[in-house]
C-alpha cells in the first residue's frame, strides 16, 4: 500500500512521541533509584526572595518534605532525546529498511541547533542543581546566583544568535497575516532577549506537575507548527521532548518522585528558543508560552511594586504561590494553568499559521 509523504510524516512524528514516552516511562525507575540512593536533594528550603526578603508565604506551603524530594529529574527529558535521536541515527546508518531510516531525525538544518541548546544548557544546569544539593558556604541551598545564571543563558543565547546570523543568514522575523520583517543585526540582540525572556518564565516549576504540563502544551504545539511548515525533523524533536515531558508528568503528579530542577528548566528553555526562532514563528511564543510570561511578569511586577510602592502587588509571587496563598489547594492551582496554557497554545497555534 502507498503513502503520501504527509501521512509518513505524521506517523513518524506520532510514532517517536510515543517511543519517547515509553523510553523515559521505563527509565524512570533507574533514575529514581539514584537520585535517592544518593540523597540528591536540597538540605534546606529557600527562605529568601530575590530582593533578600523573608518568603513566610512560600514557607507556609513548602517547607516540610521539600528537602527529601530529589533534584534533577529534568535528566528525563533531555537524556531521552539524546538517546532516541542518535539510536536511530546509528541504526538507519547499518540497515536499509525503509521505515526505520524515516524514524531518523538528526538532519543539520532543523536539529543539529535544538539539539546543541537542549543537552548544552542542561548540563549547566545540572551543575548548578549539583551546587544547590552539595554546595558549601553561599551556594548551601541555592547554587549560582541568578545573576550568573542569567549570564550563563545570555552567552548561551549569543552563540545562538551569531549562529543564526552568519552562518544560516537569518535577518528577519514573520509576523502572522503580514510577513518578514528585515531586521538585520538587531536579530541578534532579540534573540539573546528572548533566551533570557523564555528562561526567566522558569519560575513555573513551582508545584508538583506544573512545569511539565505547561511545557508539554508549549512543545506539542511547536510540534504542529513546524509540521504545519514541513520541517518533519523539528517536529520529530518536540514530539520526542513532549513524551519524555509526559512521562515525567506521570510521576511528578502530587505527591511528586522527583522536580524537574535547573537541568530541567535551562534545557527545555534554551531549546524552545532555538525551535521558535528556527520555525519562524517567535512572535507568537508569547501566546504559546503564555504561562511563562505570566509567571516570570508577576516575579518583575511584584519587585517593581515593593520597591516604588512599597506594598505587594500579590500575596506572594510568581503568581502560583499567590493563588495558593488565596486558599486554592496546589492541584486546583496546577490543573487550571494547564487548561489556560493549553488554550492559549491552541490560540498560537491558529495565529501561527496566519502566515
């Protein structure tokens, strides 16, 4: 029986979102295990906001038992693709079957990039989850600064840019039901923009199971817009992330196995800027990603309003804790930013493809 290329497409693309969650379904056990043979979590809970303020709120609803959930179950989501993108590299690389060469989705001009930002941002983060767990002195409980963090994502973000600039000659964004827009070197300094941006709605990783889910939107939605476009490989690749998200979701639902950690967040943010910039579509992340703007835009309105008005704009912030605050139990809290982030993903997706 013949099919289309579009059909082969979307089965290779369903087929590795799949495998994916069955791969990081079974892996999940071995890294379980380590991370509680070997104590991998924080020894104390954070006390203290950004601005060096005591956080009474957030302990209310987080100091007890936080010190024994391990760290860096991010490992999932970013090890899985690296295994399932070079297995079937090798593979299609020693067989003929057809179908088995069509399940490969390492190609240079759609994942070489996703892929470098993914497993390179991951393990900077993994060492600053390995500063919070084993750090002494000032890194006890908190790692790196945020101002390093910050400045470890924005070199990140640079290198992504020239890339982007000299050696693949991008020079203008889309914008829906319109089109490209020239804008020359200030290309580069959006995209290290819109790296710190994306990274800094990290804050989402707050409550068992939200960052996952709110991710597992944003990526699913990637996936149909860069299948929309025919880049089958960039689609492959959110698929992938998406069910090794899913699968991390299984076990991250209250009561959580593990959180998701900076390997977690530094990776899946410094790839889906690469894929919105590769596909084209980067003013419609902030509908996509509606939740990170949401949650990092609390964190900036709530400083700016302790320090000009000297009150709080919310009862504790990023804007989870003060819905939690409000008496809304965490799953309440949790189940509602997934309904909205994946409306809002369903609303990117529609104005994406205006274009």
């Amino acid at each position: 029986m013949y099919l289309p290329e579009a059909a082969i497409a979307v089965i290779k693309i369903f087929s590795l979102g799949i495998i994916s969650f069955i791969v990081a379904f079974l892996l999940t056990p071995i890294l379980t295990g380590f991370l509680y043979k070997h104590k991998l979590w924080r020894k104390e809970v954070r006390t203290k906001s950004l601005d060096g303020k005591e956080l009474p709120i957030f302990q209310k609803f987080h100091s007890e038992g936080e010190t024994h959930v391990p760290r860096m179950g991010g490992l999932l989501i970013w090890i899985t693709p690296l295994i399932l993108i070079f297995l079937f590299f090798g593979i299609s690389k020693i067989t003929d079957i057809w179908w088995i060469d069509k399940l490969n989705f390492l190609s240079r001009e759609q994942t070489w990039l996703p892929l470098f930002a993914l497993v390179s941002a991951a393990l900077l983060g993994l060492a600053d989850d390995f500063l919070q767990v084993f750090g002494k002195g000032k890194y006890i409980g908190g790692g790196l600064s945020l101002k390093k963090r910050l400045l470890i994502v924005a070199l990140i973000g640079l290198i992504g840019a020239l890339w982007f600039y000299f050696k693949l000659d991008w020079h203008s964004i889309h914008i829906p039901g319109w089109g490209n827009l020239e804008i020359d070197g200030w290309y580069i300094p959006l995209f290290i923009i819109v790296m710190l941006a994306v990274y800094s709605g990290g804050v989402i990783d707050g409550l068992d199971g939200l960052a996952g889910g709110s991710f597992a939107s944003i990526f699913g939605a990637y996936a149909g817009i860069a299948l929309f476009f025919g880049q089958i490989d960039i689609a492959a690749f959110s698929a992938v992330i998406l069910g090794a998200l899913l699968a991390f979701l299984w076990f991250n639902i209250p009561p959580a196995k593990f959180y998701m950690g900076e390997t977690g967040i530094m990776g899946l943010c410094a790839s889906l800027t690469v894929i919105a910039f590769l596909t084209n579509s980067v003013l419609v992340l902030p509908i996509i990603a509606f939740l990170l703007v949401i949650e990092s835009g609390s964190v900036i309105l709530q400083l700016l309003s302790k320090k000009f008005l000297k009150r709080k704009l919310f009862l504790a912030s990023p804007i989870h804790h003060h819905f939690e605050a409000r008496g809304w139990p965490h799953y309440m809290v949790t189940m509602r930013f997934w309904i909205i982030g994946a409306i809002m993903a369903i609303v990117g997706i529609a104005i994406s493809l205006l274009g």
